[in-house]
C-alpha cells in the first residue's frame, strides 16, 4: 500500500536533504547549482527573522523525493500578492504517480491561504512534460511577456 | 536650464498622483487599471508594517512623470535576492530626455543596496522602445523561459 504524500517546510533538521534536492535539479536543468557559500546564505535566508523564502520538502516512505520554493511577488494592476513558485522539482523516478499533481495542488493551496490573485512561474522551453502538465492545469503560457534580465556585472 | 529629476519615495501626500500613473501604464499597456477596490488595496499594501513592494515616483518641474514599483525575488541556485522591476513607467511625452536611464540607474542602485545578484522584469513584445532600451543596457532576454501563470478562478 502507498504511504500518503507529505509536504511539510524545510527544518535544520532536514536542510542537508534539501540542499541535495535543489543540487538535483540545477543537474536536471543543466545550470550551476549553488556552491559551498550559496548554500551557507540558503540557510540563513530561510531561517533568518525575515525569511527570504518559503521552502517545502516532500517525503514518502521516509525519503525526500521533491520541494518546492515559493516567494510572494505583487500584481500593481490586480493589487494582490501572486505566488511566485521558484523552484517545483520532483526526482524524476517519482513521476506519473500523480504526486507532482499533489505538489502543484499544494501550490494551490498556499496561494489561498496567502489570497493571491495568481500563481506564476518559468519553464524551461526544452521541459516537454513539465510544460504538458501545467497545461493541463490551465495555466496560461505568457508569451507576449519577454523575460528580462540584468547581470550583477552590468549593475 | 533643466530641473534635475528627482526620485522619491511615494507616500500619503502624493499617493493620488502615483495611481493617476499607474492608470496611465495601464493605458499604455492596454491592460485592465486597478478598479475601486484594488486602488485601496494598493495603499494598503505600499504602506502596512511589511509593505508588499516599495513605489517611487519621478518628479520635474514640480510634476510627477513617472513611477517605478520594485519588489525583492529570490534566486535559489545564486542564493541571492533578486530585484524585480513590476513596473517602470515614463509619460510618453517625457521620453528621449535620458530620464528613462536615470530612471533605470536609480533601480541599480537600489540593487545594490540590497546586495541583489540580479535585475529581472517582463516587457511586452509589442513594446520595442523599451525593449531598445533594455538591450542598450546590455540586459538579457531569457528566451528560453517560458512565463507561466495560472489565474484565480482555477485555484
């Protein structure tokens, strides 16, 4: 019988697992991931009095197979906080057993909680089934928005 | 001789003239304005104990000529906050003055202050003065991101 899906926030207890997660899915997205101080301040910008984030692991049968980053950015237009989801990663043998579709629907639930107009995100163009299963969810893909950014070496 | 331009917080006394802005972006964008309730949720947000995000207005000659709204971000894999640019906006009869750089320098600054790895923002794909712009500022267009959302009534 399958053990229920739990997602409960990141704790000193479990930070090591999560820090290995978030390794995992700079790998699968083929970018840097953080280094030894990026992980130092990850620490303290989760704990710290103002968290710079909020950061959930997910555990089945006592494994961490997943998190989930969120930030509350701001619409001016709706005037109502939106859920920015950083980072949704699920270790890739764990899918198609619809816990990805829990993770999401947790998503969902938090952006209520905090009465957020909307929930917002980036895909990777190449991630073919994260992008079938947000389209499924009836998110709506931007494309008349480009995406900008400037590097700390030009600031 | 010109006035020099000044960019100041928005507070009590000129919060009219900022939502008299923002509709004017809206315009521009031609995208719904906040309605009734969203403009005092909007004065709410900009002046409660943990305000959502923190507005400056541009004034010259005594006149306000545009606004800027910034909110923190998160980057998880640099482990550092990002400022995000919700928006950036320059009556259209005030453009080609180099205000929209002092403009852009002024969110530089405040990047770092906040000790930010990065800039980020969207911009229509319609609006090539400010995509001109954002190049000339050696910014980056992450076409491989695809911007996500998922709106209110599916959550």
């Amino acid at each position: 019988m399958k053990q229920e899906l739990e997602i409960k926030p990141v704790d000193h207890n479990n930070f090591d697992d999560f820090l290995q997660l978030v390794d995992k899915l700079a790998e699968y997205e083929k970018l840097m991931p953080p280094d030894k101080d990026a992980k130092k301040r990850l620490k303290n910008d989760a704990f710290s009095k103002n968290p710079r984030y909020e950061a959930y692991l997910v555990e089945k049968d006592n494994q961490y197979i997943g998190y989930i980053i969120l930030i509350l950015t701001y619409s001016s237009f709706l005037a109502l906080p939106t859920l920015y989801i950083e980072d949704i990663f699920l270790l890739p043998d764990q899918r198609q057993n619809g816990y990805g579709t829990k993770m999401f629907d947790f998503c969902k639930k938090i952006a209520n909680e905090k009465k957020c107009g909307r929930i917002e995100w980036h895909v990777l163009d190449w991630n073919k089934p994260a992008i079938n299963f947000y389209n499924k969810q009836k998110a709506v893909h931007l494309r008349e928005w480009l995406y900008y950014r400037l590097t700390k070496d030009h600031f």
